[in-house]
C-alpha cells in the first residue's frame, strides 16, 4: 500500500509543519523532512518535532543538531534524560534552550509538563489535573 500522493503546494500552504523524529531514521523519509524543514522556514512559517523514543536511543546526535531548527520541540523527560545524559529534567530542558531551541513542551508523566515560550520569554510549569489530562487514575 502506497501512501497518497500530497501535492507540494498543499503542503507549502499550510501556517506550520510537524514532524517526528522517526523520519529522520532512514534516509528517505529523512531527505524529504529536511525538504520541509527548509521551505517552511525559508516561507517564515514554524516547526515543530516531537522526537520519540526511539529516534533518542538510535540517533541522538543527529536529534540534537535538528535542535536549533526547530521552532517548538516536544520531549517526553525520559527522552530528554538519552539524549541530554542528564536525569534532572530541568537541567536537560536548559540544555535544550542552551542548544537553541526556541520553545519547549517536556512532558514529565503524572507531574505535567516544562514549557518555554519564546514569545514571553518565560518558562512555566504546568501540573497535570489527577490522572493526567484524560481523566485517568
């Protein structure tokens, strides 16, 4: 089964990009993230990553170079600590601002999240209702 085919156009038209780590794993998928990171930004317009576990263990490296050119990065804290080798997740969340990283979502499990926003220049800590976000206990 092939994927549909996405007009480039469509594509360019939208306000932001989102991508995963994952497509930057194997070299094809990875040629045309690039592609997108490129336009997006070359037409002022934002990109996210949501980096993903295994992209964390597999290719760090190369996760953390992609940091700079990413307008908004969310990380799980368990991410964060492989790819930063730090276990505190406030110290890696000021690693990944260090790196250049404009915002940042960590999510730390039951105890909410770390978020930066460039816009306010401001770091804020968001507690998780009981049982997180969807209700569950």
């Amino acid at each position: 089964m092939r994927p549909p085919h996405v007009p480039a156009g469509s594509l360019l038209s939208s306000a932001a990009a989102h991508l995963v780590g994952y497509s930057f794993l194997n070299p094809g998928p990875e040629k045309i993230a690039r592609q997108i990171l490129r336009q997006f930004h070359s037409r002022g317009k934002r990109v996210s990553l949501d980096v993903g576990m295994e992209p964390s263990k597999r290719i760090p490296k190369k996760i953390l170079r992609l940091l700079p050119q990413v307008d908004l990065l969310f990380v799980s804290s368990d991410e964060a600590a492989i790819l930063t080798g730090r276990s505190n997740p406030h110290e890696s969340f000021l690693q990944f601002e260090r790196a250049g990283t404009r915002e940042i979502v960590m999510k730390i499990g039951k105890l909410g999240c770390l978020i930066s926003m460039e816009e306010f220049s401001a770091r804020f800590f968001v507690r998780c209702p009981s049982g997180g976000f969807n209700g569950r206990r």
